[in-house]
C-alpha cells in the first residue's frame, strides 16, 4: 500500500502556496455556517488556522487564549456569536478580504 500525506500538510502546503485556495477555504468555511452547517465550517476554519495564521498568534490578535480557540473549533465547540465573529473579522483582515452577506431568492 502506497504512503499518503497527511492531510493537514496539503492543507497547509496549498494554503501556503495559493492565496486564492486560502480565501476560497475560508470562504467556503463561512458559507457552510451560514447554510447551518455549523460543524463542517467550524473544522474547515481550524482547518484555515492551523495552514496559515496558527492558533498561538490568532490568540494574541483575538486576545483569548489559544486553548480556547482550538475548544471552540473541536468537534464538540460552542463558540459565542462574539468569539465566532471576531475571529472571522482577524481571519478576514489577515487575508485582505471582506466578506459580505447577500440575500438571494431560492
């Protein structure tokens, strides 16, 4: 049986290599919460983090400390609307873009 990478390093190695695949992880990660796929965006942002910023220096930004940044985006995390949002606000100016809500007919 052939050897796989992990995939948290091609994660990590494309983020580091491609700024639209970073803006598009995080992108995607917003939308599926904003679809009430809380779970899956949640790992796809700790999925963002640990490919580019790290939680060590998210925690200085955000000023909470850096456990409970990996607690709110674990499997079992509750973020509050205040922690969710400013970590999302850091992410998006560390990434230089903004992100803006539009409502669309389904």
């Amino acid at each position: 049986m052939p050897l796989t990478r992990n995939f948290r390093e091609t994660i990590r190695d494309r983020a580091q290599r491609e700024p639209a695949f970073r803006r598009a992880l995080l992108q995607e990660a917003i939308e599926q919460m904003l679809g009430g796929d809380v779970d899956t965006g949640k790992s796809m942002i700790r999925n963002y983090i640990n490919a580019t910023v790290g939680f060590p220096a998210l925690a200085l930004t955000v000023d909470t400390p850096a456990e409970s940044l990996m607690r709110m985006f674990g499997p079992k995390g509750n973020p509050s609307a205040r922690n969710l949002f400013g970590v999302i606000a850091a992410l998006q100016e560390r990434e230089g873009v903004h992100f803006a809500v539009k409502a669309v007919a389904p």
